[in-house]
C-alpha cells in the first residue's frame, strides 16, 4: 500500500522514491561497530546467537512440514552492511536521477533452511544450537527468496558478505561483544 502511495504521489508532484524490500536482515558490522542490541528480538540469526552464548535454553523450529529438503523454512539472509550500502547507492541513484523511481527487491537470491541457519551458528560458536519444533505458523511459505535483479541493474550494487558463515560469524561476534559489556566488573 505504501508504494501505492508513493508512487501516486509522484505522478502528482515532482518527486521521486526508492522503496526498499527488505528480506530477512541478519549479522553485524564485520569491523564490530554495530549490531542488533533489540530486546526479544524474534529473528533467527540473532536468536540462535543468543541461545549459542546461552542466553536463550533454545531456538524454537516453527515447522517442520515444508516442501524444501529439510522440511523448514528457507529465507533469504541479507547482510546488514550490504543493507546498508543499498540505502546510500539507491539515495545517490535518487539525487542523479530526480525523474525516476525505484522499488527493489534488497536480498540475495538465494536462501537458507532454517536447520542451515542453525547449523551454521552452531559450527561459528563451536557448540550445537539446542532446538525444539513448533507448529508452523499461519501464512508461512516454503520458501521466500528476493528477486534481486532490479537492484542489480540499477544500482551498482554488488553483495560483499553474502556468504551465510560470515553474516552469522559477525552477528555471534557482536553478540559476544555485547555480552561483555553488560557484565559487570566486579574487580573493583
């Protein structure tokens, strides 16, 4: 609904938009500046992180049931960085050309299980990722996995941490980080 409005507006005014898709955003900084610091995050990347370093007892595994090959769930991980650099690209894209707008698809075009996901953090953190399945939730799909070519024809965008061990490897990383500054020194 919202690109609908966009783009009437634009018919109506002089104005141009870039509506990101955004897939499913995972990792951190690779140079650890920055990262996910929500409470009750429900993303998968970031809870299995959790549950790695223990601060979750486990990932719940919401189906079972999916036409894929390990009957979960297969998403497309985008990096937060590659993200990013979407967002300065398509806001230079927008300056550059003031007559045109854009609606693009920010993933990969390619996804991981959920298992895969699990798996991965796992390997990262040295230990498995205790799991217990759920019901599938409503309205869930085997698979959803971006459509990228937009985004690669008119940006010059070009993934840099699309590679599943690196986004989980920066996110356990953060993780860790922000482990160690909520605890506090008690050396005094």
């Amino acid at each position: 609904m919202t690109e609908r409005m966009l783009e009437d507006l634009a018919r109506s005014y002089p104005f141009n938009y870039c509506a990101l898709r955004y897939f499913n955003v995972a990792g951190a900084d690779p140079l650890g500046r920055t990262g996910p610091s929500g409470a009750s995050s429900t993303h998968l990347v970031k809870v299995a992180v959790e549950t790695a370093l223990g601060k979750r007892s486990e990932v719940t595994v919401y189906g079972s049931d999916f036409a894929t090959p390990d009957g979960t769930g297969v998403r497309d991980y985008i990096d937060v960085s590659d993200l990013a650099r979407a967002h300065v690209l398509a806001l230079n894209e927008l300056f550059a050309s003031p007559n045109v707008s854009h609606v693009l698809n920010c993933g990969y075009g390619c996804g991981h299980s959920v298992l895969e996901v699990l798996d991965m953090v796992g390997h990262a953190a040295g230990r498995p990722i205790p799991r217990v399945f759920g019901p599938r939730q409503p309205g869930d799909l085997d698979r959803v996995v971006a459509d990228n070519r937009r985004l690669k024809e008119r940006l010059p965008w070009r993934p840099r941490y699309d590679e599943l061990h690196a986004i989980v490897t920066d996110a356990l990383r953060w993780e860790e980080y922000l482990r160690r500054c909520s605890t506090p020194d008690i050396t005094g």
